[in-house]
C-alpha cells in the first residue's frame, strides 16, 4: 500500500507543476527550492518521527496570540510536510503571533488515513494546550490555519466537538477554536470525490475510510465556529465549485462562512508572505485573535 501511494504521490507532484496557470504564478518547483526560516523549538506528541510540532515563537515574555497551522499536501506525506508552511510561520511570528505547526502520518504512511491521520492531527491539536504555559502561548482565542487538504482538517478540527461517543475519533475535551481561515482548501471531503481537482478523487475515499459522516465537515454542520475560506481564482488545484458549494452547506445548516476571492493568484501564493493573497488571510487571522 505505501507503494502505491509512494506511486501516487509522485503522479500528484508532475500534476501540481503540469497543471501550473500563467508563470508569473508561484509554482510549487520554485516554492521548494526557498530558503527555509528556522522554528524556535519543535515539540513531540507521540512516538513516530511525524508526529511533531514546529513551534515560532515571538521574542519577548507573552502570553501570545497563537495559530494552529495545518500544512496541506493531499493527504500525502511524500507531497508535503509541515515545513510548508515555514514562511507564513515565520511572517506570524514576526507580527508577534505564535505559530503551533503540526504534522501528521499521511494516508501514504504506516498508520495514516482513517483512523490515523485524523487521529494525528486532533492529539497535535490538543497537545497545544498541555505546552501552552511553558511556552507563554495565550490558548483564550485560537485560530486554525490550514492550506489545501489542511484547509480540510482545520474545519475538521472545528466541528471534532460534533462526533458521536462511539466514533474512535471522539475525544473529551477538545481543545476549542475560535474561527478557521482554509487557504486553497479542500473543505468538503465527501463531495470531491464527485469533482475533478489536483489531489484525484480516490485520495478522498482512501482518508475518509469511507466514514464521511465522521470525516466529511458538512455532515458535522453547524459548527458554531466562524469561518473564512480565502481561495486563488487562479487555481488549478481547487475548484472553485467546492468553496461555493461548501459555503452553502454550511450557510444553510447556520454556520457564518465568507470566501474571499482573490485575483490572479493561484494555489501556493496563499502560503507565501508576500502575496496579496496573504494580505487577506493575515487579515483574517488578526481580527479573528482580536488584534484589530
């Protein structure tokens, strides 16, 4: 299995860069090859080398105003990893917000997919909370930060409250949310295994084990969690049928869900500190932590 993925994985990288609009996008071969920003710690939640968290942290005492930052990749851990978010981390920090920049065991990983990756990311999540006094992290109002099949997990991590007893992903406790702000996301897991976009239709089934009513944001509606899903008219990788439809869904069942359509701007400007596209999520993130 991991073989195949390993396979699968490598079809999805050719089509990120095959499926590249106009060149004066960021592509994700040049979004590679940037120079890396250095967390300030990184900090362990369980036994496997992915399960860890890069921490950045602001000079000075705190307590600060703290992200939780969920790179994206298809689910895949042979297309992306946590340090894909390095540079927006390091822009948070710089504006003197804390950044929690967790990785997770991909559906392309011994243990990954259902249970395992959702499994990950919500004891990376709540493990921010057991960390935050020793790290002077303000856990009053936090905000989650997902790119792409991040923007996916984030939401999820929203509604995790809404999970039956009986589901192996239900936890007691967990650690709350204040808004979510997806990038390029993939917000609703069910309906793309019905629409074309970069990561293929199978990717979904696979992570999902077919338990969409656990996996599936929509089925877990309402949230009661404010919402904001900033998206590249220019993407080639995200349909921008799955926010509206997304958006929808959720309006309906009550949620607040707004969608910030920014021109000419593809998939990866959302995760690079200079773009405009970051502008409007950045906005997003400080007026959610209450910094305007």
């Amino acid at each position: 299995m991991n073989r195949l993925y390993r396979v699968f994985a490598s079809f999805v990288i050719i089509s990120l860069a095959a499926a590249a609009p106009p060149a004066s996008l960021i592509q994700f071969s040049a979004l590679k090859k940037r120079a890396h920003p250095e967390p300030t710690t990184t900090v362990r939640y369980g036994d496997n080398p992915l399960q860890v968290v890069d921490v950045w942290l602001p000079k000075g005492r705190g307590p600060f105003p703290t992200v939780l930052m969920i790179h994206g990749g298809c689910w895949q851990t042979d297309v992306a990893d946590r340090h894909l978010m390095d540079w927006v981390s390091n822009d948070l920090r710089r504006r003197r917000i804390a950044v929690w920049n967790i990785d997770y065991r991909g559906v392309d990983r011994a243990g990954g997919g259902y249970p395992g990756t959702f499994m990950d990311v919500a004891a990376a999540a709540d493990a921010l909370s057991l960390h935050a006094r020793e790290l002077h992290l303000d856990t009053r109002r936090i905000v989650a930060v997902g790119h792409s099949a991040g923007g996916h997990l984030a939401l999820w991590l929203a509604g995790r409250p809404r999970l039956l007893r009986s589901s192996p992903l239900y936890r007691d406790h967990p650690i709350p949310l204040a808004a979510v702000v997806s990038l390029g996301g993939l917000p609703d897991l069910e309906r793309e295994t019905q629409v074309e976009n970069g990561c293929g239709k199978t990717v979904s089934v696979t992570l999902s084990g077919g338990h969409f009513a656990e996996t599936s944001v929509p089925r877990l509606a309402p949230l009661h969690v404010r919402q904001y899903l900033v998206n590249g008219l220019m993407d080639p990788i995200i349909p921008t049928e799955l926010a509206s439809d997304y958006q929808r869904r959720m309006q309906s069942a009550g949620d607040k869900v707004t969608i910030d359509w920014v021109p000419d701007s593809g998939h990866f400007e959302l995760i690079v500190p200079e773009s405009r596209a970051w502008a409007v999520a950045l906005r997003h993130i400080e007026q959610a932590l209450h910094r305007h």
